[in-house]
C-alpha cells in the first residue's frame, strides 16, 4: 500500500485479503459434490420409502376397472 497526496493504492491481494489458488477451486469442487450426493440420498431414501401408491403401478386398479364398478 502506498500514497500518492490524496489517493491510496493498493494491490489487488492487498485488499481482497488473500489470495486465490487451486486449494479454493478443490474445496469449491469437493463441496459440491458433497452437497449433491447428500440429495441424491435423500432423493433416493424418501423415492424408496414413499407410501403413496405410485411405486408400484401394477397394485393400482386401471381407469377401465373404476369404471365397471
């Protein structure tokens, strides 16, 4: 950081505080892939345990059979 009368001038590392590397693309990549396998699960977990009829499409009757009765 350095002067000039009134302006101060500072370097781009200098005012974001850090810096950027291949560390913070990892971290970037790796938490996304967490996050995504954590709704995959849940996903799948709540498709597996789901009581609403609809996994089974054979144990449903067909429109034609409601209509007979």
């Amino acid at each position: 950081m350095h002067r000039e009368g009134e302006e101060i001038h500072v370097s781009t590392e200098e005012a974001k505080g850090g810096s950027r590397g291949r560390h913070v693309f990892t971290i970037l990549i790796v938490s996304l892939l967490l996050a995504a396998g954590a709704m995959t699960i849940a996903w799948v977990t709540g498709a597996l345990t789901s009581t609403d009829g609809t996994a089974n499409p054979k144990d449903t009757p067909s429109a034609s059979a409601t209509e007979a009765m």
